[in-house]
C-alpha cells in the first residue's frame, strides 16, 4: 500500500494492532455488532487528529478508553437488565 505521508502508515499500523480489541469493547457495551462497527470506526476517526500527540506506550490505553465511553455514552446503547 502506498502511504501519502508518514502518518498515514503510522495510523495504518496502530489501526492493524488495535481495531479487534476497540471492536470488542464497543460490542461489549452495544450488544450490536453495526452498532460497534460504527462506534469503533468513530474511535479511530478522533484519535487519528491526536495519536502523534500521545505517548506510544498509551496509544491502547487511550484508544480502549475513548470506545469505552463513546459506546457507554451513545443515545442508541440499548438498557438491558
């Protein structure tokens, strides 16, 4: 694949290690799986403004994070007792 710059290969890399761990906490929270399609790719969406500004050694903390509350905050979420 042929990159424009370094931070898209940068971001395509973190996005290869991470999206099946941010994926599976957004379905945790969603019981959905389009619903954690979306919600994951929105988490990859904001971090790709501020990964370069984020310690690497946080990158999977900060991403599981920011799933974690986009999925626990969506008006969509589903109550389930």
């Amino acid at each position: 694949m042929k990159y424009r710059s370094e931070k898209e290969r940068r971001f395509d890399e973190i996005y290869n290690n991470y999206a099946n761990d941010v994926y599976r906490v957004c379905l945790y929270f969603t019981r959905d799986k389009a619903e954690a399609q979306k919600i994951a790719e929105q988490t990859f969406i904001e971090f790709y403004d501020e990964f370069e500004e984020i310690n690497p050694e946080y990158w999977s903390a900060h991403l599981i994070c920011k799933a974690r509350d986009l999925a626990k905050f969506n008006p969509r979420r589903r109550i389930t007792k």
